[in-house]
C-alpha cells in the first residue's frame, strides 16, 4: 500500500477503514437499543416495575450488556475463520425471523402496518436516520458472505 499510496494514503485508507467499522458499530448500537428493550417489554409487561430486573427495558443498559459480552468478545479474534460459527447462527437466525416475519406479518392489525400509499417510498423525511442502518446491514453482508460460504 504504500508504494502506490504513499505513506499519507496508507493513513487515510487505515483512517477509513476505522470510520467504516466504528459506523457499523454505532449502527450495531442503535439497532439493539431500539429492538431488545422493546421485545422484553411486550413479552413481559411488568417487568418495568421490577426493581433491579427494570434494567433489561433500559436502552442504554442492553446496548452496554450487548457491546461488553457479544460484540468485544467476537472483535478479539485475530482470525476471522474463527467466527464462521458465530456467522452460522447469524444465518439461522435471520432465517427464523424472516420465517416469523412471513408467517405473522398477515396477522398484524392494519394500523401498525404503517401508512399504504408510502409502502414504496425511497426517500422521505427519516433517511439520514436509515443510512446508519443501511450501511450496518450492507457492511455486516460484505464482511460475513466469506465466512457464510465456507460453511
């Protein structure tokens, strides 16, 4: 890299390559944050009421449980075949939420199915929010296809 880039290069692609990952975690962050609270809130309803367990509906507590004991520990390996296992249960269960999604989707109430006529809209208000999503989901594709196809 440095004889084509030169060592200036080499820092802005390192630098880069930082700024990719970092993004991808902040997504990491926010997707958890706004998902896990909410799913152990509607399974267990008072739970909020629960002195020292209300903590598993904070957003901030499960987005710091889920970083320390999921996303460092798999950040630690050197090798990156060693998370082929890891990568499996990714694929099986993005498989069952899909199903989930598939089965239970037609049973959802029409006024949480979201407005009809913005169904196919591209670009609205809330993209700049969505763009740390998309480059999360694209990111998390590209870096996992290898391990995924090895499997």
């Amino acid at each position: 890299m440095d004889h084509c880039f030169g060592p200036s290069g080499r820092a802005a692609v390192s630098f880069f390559q930082f700024a990719f990952a970092f993004g991808g975690m902040c997504a990491f962050g926010i997707i958890i944050g706004d998902t896990i609270p909410h799913v152990i809130r509607s399974v267990f309803p008072n739970l909020h009421s629960i002195p020292v367990l209300n903590l598993l509906t904070n957003r901030q507590f499960i987005i710091a449980i889920c970083t320390a004991c999921i996303s460092y520990p798999l950040s630690l390996y050197r090798d990156i075949h060693k998370l082929a296992r890891a990568s499996g249960i990714a694929l099986v269960s993005m498989i069952i939420i899909v199903i989930a999604v598939v089965v239970e989707g037609p049973h959802a109430p029409p006024e949480l199915r979201g407005d009809p006529s913005k169904r196919f809209t591209l670009i609205a208000p809330g993209i700049f929010q969505a763009i740390g999503v998309i480059s999360f989901a694209f990111g998390m594709a590209r870096m996992l296809t290898p391990d995924m196809l090895r499997l």
